[in-house]
C-alpha cells in the first residue's frame, strides 16, 4: 500500500509501498480516507518519542485518521465492516501503522469512535488530536474555572478548537497570533486579538490595557523555552494558572501545568457529536493529496497553519 514513512529519524519523509497490515487479535483494520495533520507527525518522525515507545522503519506517520472498517480480527468485537470510524493510531511500535498510509490497524479500544450520519469523513479526520488537546485543557486543568483566557498560537489547530470551547462556556478569549486575524479569530469566538509579532512590550500593552490585573489563565502552545513561557506568564494575574502544550517548564511562582492528551472514544464520541450539531466549527484550512504530505509537513514545522490541513489517501 501506499504511505508516507521516514527511513530512520530525522530522514525526509517519502512516498513508499510498504506491506498492508493485518489486524491482530483485539484490532479493527481501517481503510483510512482522509488523515489530518499535526505538529506530532513530524516530531515523531524527529523521534521525540523515541525513549517512550518503541518505533519500526520505515516509519509509517500519521496519527489522526477517518474511513472504514475493512476487517476486523479475532476476539470481542464492537465494530462492523464497513462503519465509518475516525480516531488515532497511537498503538506500538509507532510506525507500523500510521494514518499517512491507506491502511491502519487499531485496537477496538483506543480513541476510536463512529463518524456520526451526515459528518463528512474528512472533517471527522480533522478532529481527534487537536479537539481533544483543546476539549482536555478545558475540562482537566485549572484553565477550567477561568473568565478570561490568553491563546498563544490561536490561530493553529488546537487553538482553533480552544477559542471555540472556552467561547462557548462564557470565557473571553483573547487570542495572541502572529500577523492580521482578527476577523478569523472573532469569527471562532474571541473577544480580542493581540499580535505576538510586534514584540513583548506591545503585546503587554496590548493585554493590560484589555485586563490590567492580567488575565486569570493562559494557554501556551507555542514556546519552546521557559523565557517565552515566562514572558506570556507575567500577563497572568496573581492566582491565575497557567498551561504549556510543549512541555516547557515554567518559572517559579505561579501556577502551571504541563499538558499531556489522554484521548478517549467518548471524547471524540462528543466532539462529532459538538461538530454534527453545530454548536463546533472545524476549520478546514488545505485538502490536499497524500503525495503532498512532505511538503506540508516542511510547511507546518516553520509555521503558518490556519485551521487543519487534511489529506486526502
Ligand atoms: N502536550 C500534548 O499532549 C499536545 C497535544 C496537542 C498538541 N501539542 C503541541 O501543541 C502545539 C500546537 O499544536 P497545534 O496542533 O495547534 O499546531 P499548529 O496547528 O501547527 O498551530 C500552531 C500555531 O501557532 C502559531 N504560532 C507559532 N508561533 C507563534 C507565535 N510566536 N505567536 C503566536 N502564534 C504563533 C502558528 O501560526 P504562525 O506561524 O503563523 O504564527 C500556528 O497557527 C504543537 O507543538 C503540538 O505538538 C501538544
């Protein structure tokens, strides 16, 4: 079959022919139609989770996915052939099955869930990582009880979703982007932009002037050291709370939490559910082949996502 995979860590992903998977006692065999993109396709392909897990090369990438179940393997069953599903490939060792790929094996008991009538596959695609990452920062940290919240790095995948949640039950959320998006960001639900790109003091400004005691929680999915974090952490008020998606760790006196996604089915099962009524966008930015996976995923390491780029297998 055909799929995109890293000869070792570090290498460029390719295109390549790579044996279809069978699926073990326990599995379901999905024929995978669309698998959306995430900053975690290349990092595992970086190998960040190298020590972690354990890894096969080549290294099929992907991890969100939607189709259908073409097989299922032995043992007790929940699914049939031919439901539609979407969920993550995140079973060891990582690579033997990645949703870049147009098959995957997963088992019945992972993040996986039924696309409900009427969703289309790739939009149920675009959900799994970053909708579950922005529903679990909401509902299992401290950035819960928050009135007001400061996105950093709104504009991307998870802070898409984020904006939209935390508008949703009453927060006001201001996003902090790089570059013009305001109306893209009123449109998700904030109650103001601010642009990190003009630099520390303006963006201080920028907050104080909105909040002057700070705001009572900030989201951080973009610094990769403790300075940035620290910098976006001094607009937090005294007793706020503050939460990191890139485990940074964060200066000393305030409180903090490094954020690590527990994915579930019934999560993802309440997210469709969110997304078929309405009450949730998924902001689809680029459809694109499977072919031009590489070059996104060049493209999404040095930054620029608006919304999910989904690809089409
Ligand atoms: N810990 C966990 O369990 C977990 C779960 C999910 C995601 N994550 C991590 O969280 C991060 C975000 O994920 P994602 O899916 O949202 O990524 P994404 O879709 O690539 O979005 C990242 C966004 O950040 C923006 N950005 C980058 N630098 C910025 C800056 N200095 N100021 C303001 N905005 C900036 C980018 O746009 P511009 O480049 O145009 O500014 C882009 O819109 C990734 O590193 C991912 O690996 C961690």
């Amino acid at each position: 079959m055909r799929a995109i995979a890293v000869s070792t860590f570090g290498a460029e992903p390719c295109l390549v022919e790579v044996p279809k998977p069978g699926p073990a006692t326990g599995e379901v065999r999905v024929k995978v139609e669309y698998a959306a993109l995430n900053p975690l396709d290349w990092q595992t392909g970086d190998g960040v989770r190298d020590e972690a897990v354990p890894h096969v090369f080549p290294l099929v990438l992907g991890t969100d996915f939607a189709g259908r179940v073409d097989m299922i393997g032995s043992g007790d069953n929940t699914f049939r052939v031919g439901d539609p599903v979407f969920g993550r490939v995140t079973a060891p060792p990582l690579g033997r099955c990645g949703a870049y790929g147009e098959y995957v094996c997963v088992p019945q008991d992972s993040p996986i869930a039924l696309v409900p009538s009427g969703l289309p596959l790739q939009v149920a695609a675009a959900l799994p990582t970053a909708g579950s990452t922005a529903a679990q920062i909401l509902s299992s940290t401290a950035v819960r009880s928050g009135l007001t919240l400061l996105v950093v790095g709104a504009t991307g995948g998870v802070g898409s979703f984020l904006t939209q949640l935390a508008a949703a039950r009453g927060t006001a959320v201001v996003a902090a982007v790089r570059g013009d998006e305001g109306r893209r960001m009123r449109a998700l639900g904030a109650i103001a932009t601010v642009d990190t790109a003009s630099g520390s003091a303006a963006l201080e400004a920028a907050v104080r002037d909105l909040y002057p005691d700070g705001v009572d929680a900030l989201v951080d999915l973009v610094s990769t050291d403790t300075a940035s974090f620290a910098a976006y952490t001094a607009l937090v008020r005294d007793g706020g709370v503050a939460v990191t998606t890139r485990g940074v760790a964060a200066p000393g006196g305030i409180a903090w939490a490094d954020f690590r996604l527990a994915p579930t089915a019934a999560l993802l099962d309440e997210l469709a559910s969110a997304v078929a009524s309405g009450e949730l966008t998924v902001p689809i930015d680029m459809e694109l082949p499977l072919e031009k996976a590489p070059q996104a995923l060049v493209q999404n390491r040095a930054g620029g996502a608006r919304g999910k780029t989904v690809f089409t297998i």
